[in-house]
C-alpha cells in the first residue's frame, strides 16, 4: 500500500483488479488516493495470473460477507465515488454507493446489469428490441424450446465474461450438450454457472459501444466493428475490432439504441461497455456491462481519439460540469486503430512463434502482447481469454490498418507456432 495524498479525494474501486490498473493509475494522477474494494474473499479465477500492484492504493478492504463492516471500512475514507473496475464487482458497487449516498446506479437493478437472462427481459420490458431465450435448468425443456425457435442458438454462463462458455449451437443436441458443460461448472468469476442461458443467434456485424454517464445523461465515448473467424470448433470467434468513426452511417442508430438499454437497466452513473448487433431490423443487444471495457479498448481508443473511457470516467465524477459541457460532442478519430487476436489452433508447450518479425514490420504496426510465451502451454483460441499473441495496429488511413489486419490473419496459423516437443514429452 501507499500513502494517501493530503487532502485529495477518494475514490474506492470494487474488484480493481490489473486488468483495470489503467483507470486507477488515470484516477492517481488526477491527485485521488485510490482504495481497492475486493468483493470476494478468494482472488477468481481469470485474475490469478495478474491480480493487482499493491502500492497503487492506500488501502485493500476485503468483503467477507459482512456488509455492514465493509460499509464501515469504506465509510471511514469519505469517498467521493464508489466504481467497480469489472463484472464481477458490480453488485457491490452498486450496494455500497447506495448506502453511502453517494452517485450510482441504485440496486435495484444490480442482478438485471449482471445476470444477462434478466438483462434481456428487463431490456424487452422497457419494449426494446431483445432476442428471444431461455434460462435453461433443464435438458428436455431447452431440446423442445431449440426444436420450436429453429435455426441456431448461442448458449452461455450466465454471469460470466470474455465469452468464456459461449457455444454456437445448430442442432438441439448441440444445445445440450452446451448446457450439459455449463450447468453445474464455475465461471471465470469462479461462481457456479446454475444453469445456463439459451438465446436465438442474431445475424449481423457486432458492435461494441463504449459509453460514461452522468446524471443519466450519456456520452458515446468511442465505437468498434468486430470482425469474425469461424476456428477451434468456434462458429462466431472475434478476431479483432476496429475502430471506426462516429460520422459513420451505423452509429447513430447504435447510439439511440444503447442509450435507451442503459436507461432501460438505470445506468445513470459511470461507464459501460455494450455489445449490439446489427441485425437486418435494426440493432440489439448481446449484453452490457455496468463498468469499463476490458481487453486494451480504452488504450486503443486513447490512441485513436486522443481520450477514452478513461478520462469521460474521471470527468464524470470529479469534473461533471466538463462532463456535461462536453457529453453532445461526438467524438473524432484522428488516427485508425484495430486490436487483433492471433487465432492458435494448436495444443501444447510454445516452442517459438514464427513471423513475429513479419507482424511488426506492417506499416501500422504499435504495439504487440504475447500473453502465451514460449515455453508455457498453449491451448486453441476458444474466446476472448485466449489469445495467445494481441496486435495493436495504428495509422492515418482505416484502409492501411484494414489490410494489415487481413495479413495479419493471412500470417496466423498453424504454421505461426512452433511447439517444444521435447517440453512435451
């Protein structure tokens, strides 16, 4: 831990975890002492690699179940906000802001911004656009429901993240089978899944809208176009996102949309992250998620824009005057950015990669991550926590960064990896 700026505010971040470090670090410089709220007892399970450092906060409370001393522990700092840095946290936020009164979102519908069967239902109630699903408990029920909608289903956790258990179903069998691994599994969270959600598979590009909110009043910070790959067994994998201008024909109507889904699930504080297809009758939501994008979006979008979620979220709660002054404007991409996920199909420990160098010598080439490196187990890219190699790419022109995207996935491959049979054997 670290001592407290004199007199700056507080700021307690629930679940601030490493995936998140970047908004405690932009709250640390704007001269806040940041406080790590963390709402489980044990670290879950898609944290353990990289928890968190320490000595960005002058405090680490652990909720054991107590509410009323976690209350008691975060009271004694005087917050000026309470945020939560990811999915899981949520809940939490949301309760402590509430018995603090402080800003947020209320509780009221805490389980509707986490559990994404209610999420839909509550997004449908508000006579919004919503897949059709079910929450399956049971086998036979979800077969007959599958036979009755037709087509294909997607079938995930209920309360996960990163598209962790997400399956692409076109039989019921497949279905089944889907819910069968799911049912009586933990989430990345570490949480028992208790069932599984089945929804209709909406045709259409993915967006991803990525928004802060004040008052209720919202602001679209940055938008991205996933592209898709069908690989591993995986009929609808992400492989990447491009940023793209908020001129473009497509975001206007994203933007009604999400702004009536966050009112619709009384988003009214902070910032969100939504997926939306873009279905051939207009957009609807896949899911959101009540705090900051994950997987390098708000660096991404940082280098395109100039800002991100990052400081619309600061601004939010130490500046709402900025905020309010500036949440109409839209925003304008000075350079074109794209995050690419390299796709393994292979299975076993990393020997090397072959064509790094051929990567960083694209023209729009800025950055890369390898968070699988040689001499660790690698495994098929199944989602979004399974990239073994990340690629941010940047450039004046969308057209540069589009086709080095295209050979970026023309690079990727089996031949890409190089494995260390001996390590095997």
């Amino acid at each position: 831990m670290t001592a407290a700026i004199e007199g700056s505010p507080y700021i307690v971040i629930v679940d601030a975890y490493a995936a998140v470090r970047s908004l405690v670090l932009e709250f640390r410089e704007q001269g806040c002492s940041v406080v790590r709220v963390q709402s489980t007892t044990d670290v879950p399970f898609v944290y353990r690699s990289a928890p968190f450092v320490p000595e960005d906060f002058v405090a680490d409370i652990v909720h054991d179940g107590d509410l009323a001393a976690t209350v008691e522990a975060v009271a004694a700092f005087a917050p000026l906000a309470v945020i939560s840095g990811g999915e899981v946290g949520v809940e939490l936020a949301d309760l402590l802001a509430e018995r603090l009164g402080l800003p947020g979102n209320g509780t009221a519908l805490s389980a509707a911004r986490r559990d994404k069967h209610l999420m839909v239902e509550t997004v449908r109630a508000a006579g919004l656009r919503a897949a059709r699903q079910l929450r399956a408990t049971d086998a036979d029920e979800l077969a007959a429901w599958h036979r009755g909608l037709g087509g294909r289903v997607v079938v995930k956790p209920p309360r996960s993240a990163g598209s962790q258990g997400v399956s692409f179903c076109d039989t019921p069998e497949e279905s089944v089978a889907a819910f069968l691994a799911l049912a009586d599994a933990d989430d990345v969270f570490s949480q028992p899944n208790n069932g599984a959600v089945a929804q209709e598979y909406l045709p259409g590009t993915e967006y991803m809208v990525n928004t802060v909110s004040r008052d209720g009043r919202h602001h679209v910070c940055d938008v991205w176009r996933t592209s898709r790959v069908s690989a591993n067994g995986v009929v609808d994998l992400c492989d990447a996102l491009s940023l793209i201008d908020s001129g473009s024909r497509v975001v206007e109507p994203l933007t009604e949309y999400a702004f009536q889904v966050l009112d619709a699930l009384d988003i009214r504080y902070g910032p969100a992250h939504l997926e939306i297809r873009m279905t051939p009758t207009g957009p609807c939501l896949v899911e959101v998620g009540a705090r900051i994008a994950g997987g390098g979006i708000p660096a991404g979008a940082g280098l395109g824009i100039g800002e991100s979620q990052l400081e619309w979220t600061v601004d939010a709660y130490l500046r709402p005057e900025r905020f309010h002054a500036r949440a109409a404007i839209p925003y304008d991409v000075r350079r074109y950015s794209a995050i690419a996920g390299m796709v393994s199909p292979v299975e076993g420990v990393l020997g090397a990669y072959r064509g790094i160098e051929e990567i960083e010598e694209l023209e729009s080439f800025h950055a890369l991550a390898t968070p699988v490196k040689p001499g660790q187990e690698i495994h098929p890219t199944v989602d979004d926590l399974t990239y073994p190699v990340i690629v941010t790419l940047l450039h004046d022109l969308d057209e540069v960064v589009q086709r080095d995207l295209n050979t970026i996935r023309h690079l990727d491959g089996a031949a890409f990896y190089v494995l260390d049979h001996a390590a095997r054997a």
